[in-house]
C-alpha cells in the first residue's frame, strides 16, 4: 500500500503533462499497472479470481 500523501500527490494536476503518475485506484501502486481497468496487476488478479471484474475469465489448464 502507498503512503497516503504519496497517492494524494499524484492525483494533483501535475505542471507539465509528461510528470502524470498512474496509480491503482485500490492501493495506490504505480508500476505494473493497466490503464483498460486502472488498476495494477496485483488488484487486477485479485478482483478477476473472484469474478469481479466483467468480460474477465481467470483460465486454468
């Protein structure tokens, strides 16, 4: 989990457009994140092995 002033850093306008950090909506993580679902990877297997996510079907062979 991020610091909470760290996530609240990244969601300010930052002062030039090449400075934007994206953030997991869930825990704040910046890499290994997928912008599709704004979430990381971590969040996103998580949420698709419990079927949260639609359209999204963890495979298993």
């Amino acid at each position: 989990m991020a610091k909470t002033s760290v996530v609240a850093r990244s969601q300010k306008k930052p002062k030039f457009s090449s400075r934007i950090v994206r953030r997991c909506f869930r825990c704040g993580r910046k890499h290994g994140y997928m912008r599709a679902f704004g979430i990381c990877r971590i969040c996103f297997r998580e949420m698709a092995t419990q079927g949260q996510i639609p359209g999204v079907k963890k495979s298993s062979w």
